[in-house]
C-alpha cells in the first residue's frame, strides 16, 4: 500500500492533486488544469481518480495498469524526496494511492485527515455562495437551526466533548452521503462554480443524517461515535452558514 502527501491551501483539494501529478508529468503550471481529475466514492471515504495513465497508455498502445503503476511509483518517490512543508504555507494532508487493474489512479485520503479537511473548509475567505430560491435556502436553514439546538441540547446532556472519529467509527450509508455531498459543494465554490443542484443534494443527505442519527443513544451507549456525530453537528452548522446565502425574513406580513 503506498501513501504520499500533498499540500492544500484554503481546503482546495482539486488543486493540491493536480499539483501533485503535474510533478511527475513534468508540466508547466499553466497546464495542471487540464489533468483529468476528479471525485471518487468507489469505496467509503473521500477520494479522487485520475485517467492520466489511460490517456497516456491509449497514444502510447502501453498496458494501462502498468502505466499507472509507473506513475504512482514517480508519484511516491517524488513525495519521499521533498521536506515536509511549512505549516504555515498550507495544511499537509496525506493520502492512499492505488493504480486501478484497469489503469485508473486513485487517491484516498486517509480517515483521521477527513476531520482536518472538514475543518480546514471553515476558514476559507469568502467562498462562491450560490443563488438558490426562497424554498431551498429556508429549508436548508430549518437544517442548520435543527443542528445548532441538538448541538446546543448535547452539551447539557453529554460526558464527553464533540470531536471527530472518521478513524475509529463505522462508516454509515447516511455519513458517506452527507460527506460526498459536502465535498462536492465545498470544491465547486472554491473552484468559483457553485450550483444550485449540489445545494439541494446537500439539504437532502443532511436530512438523512438527522433522521438516522440518534445522537442521545450514542452518546450513552457509545461515547466515542456520540462524540463523532455531534461534531458533525457543531459543523453541519458552522457549514451552512459559511457556504449558504445568508438567511431571509421567510415571514413577511403584508400591509393590510
């Protein structure tokens, strides 16, 4: 199993990837746009795949996998050579990368660096906030009020303090969702292409999470997990708010 790491700035994983594999392909920074990258939930957690050794071994009549293993190996070695980074020029993340049999590069990053992501997307400066329509951004605001109040609640309830085990805890259907969704809101705002679409699948897979988690069982039953899933509730609030338009008066009275 192979892991290297990578250096994002401002929560822009697309980015810190592509800067990465543009390493190994001995690009000019101007071209690590054009590097097929993007999100992949093949497996739980958060990953991305990249068909850069497809594309090549398709010109090259080379075999897919071996291509892409000759990257990962290039990949690896590049980030064994180089010092760790200033802290203060970025946040390093690490990552498990796979060459695919069928030629595909994929990169997973490793479950305790999901929360520092999570976290990391909080003090991003001014991200793309969506148009969305009165019905979305209330109901997407109805959410984020219902994350505060169990946040709220669970501190007189509690033993313990809200804290991320992406590490230690089962990945549910429900918690993969709500994950899958964030990323793909967070990255399209910070790439400056917010949509409306990934909004609305937000506000669908967080009302999932707050049917399914019953976060006063686990907090009893399960200390460690209680912990977890009130974390995402301290964040799911946190979130919204940072990435949602602001709140309207959704209750206007008319002049009679």
């Amino acid at each position: 199993m192979s892991y290297f790491s990578a250096v994002i700035q401002g929560g822009d994983l697309t980015t810190a990837l592509r800067d990465r594999l543009a390493q190994i392909l001995d690009l000019e920074t101007t071209e690590t746009s054009a590097i097929p990258l993007g999100l992949c939930f093949r497996c739980r957690g958060l990953g991305f795949r990249s068909a850069i050794a497809l594309k090549y071994a398709a010109r090259t009549g080379q075999d897919p996998h071996s291509v892409a293993q000759g990257y990962l190996e290039r990949l690896i070695e590049v980030s064994r050579q180089q010092l760790l980074p200033n802290p203060n020029n970025g946040l390093s993340l690490t990552w498990k990368a796979i060459a695919t049999e069928r030629g595909w590069l994929e990169f997973w990053l490793i479950p305790s660096d999901i929360g520092r992501w999570l976290d990391q997307l909080l003090i991003v400066e001014s991200p793309t906030i969506p148009s969305l329509d009165t019905n979305l951004l209330f109901a997407c605001h109805y959410l984020q009020a219902r994350c505060q109040d169990l946040s709220t609640l669970a501190r007189d309830y509690a033993d313990c303090s809200p804290q991320w085990h992406f590490d230690r805890t089962p990945f549910s259907v429900w918690e993969q969702a709500l994950l899958e969704a964030i990323a793909h809101c967070a990255l399209a705002s910070l790439n400056d292409h917010p949509q409306p679409h990934l909004i609305i699948a937000l506000e669908k897979s967080l009302g999932e999470f707050l049917r399914h988690c019953t976060l006063f069982y686990f907090l009893r039953s399960e200390p460690e997990r209680g912990a977890h899933y009130w974390q995402w509730l301290t964040y799911l609030r946190q979130f919204l708010q940072q990435y949602l338009p602001a709140s309207q008066d959704f209750f206007i009275i008319p002049n009679l």
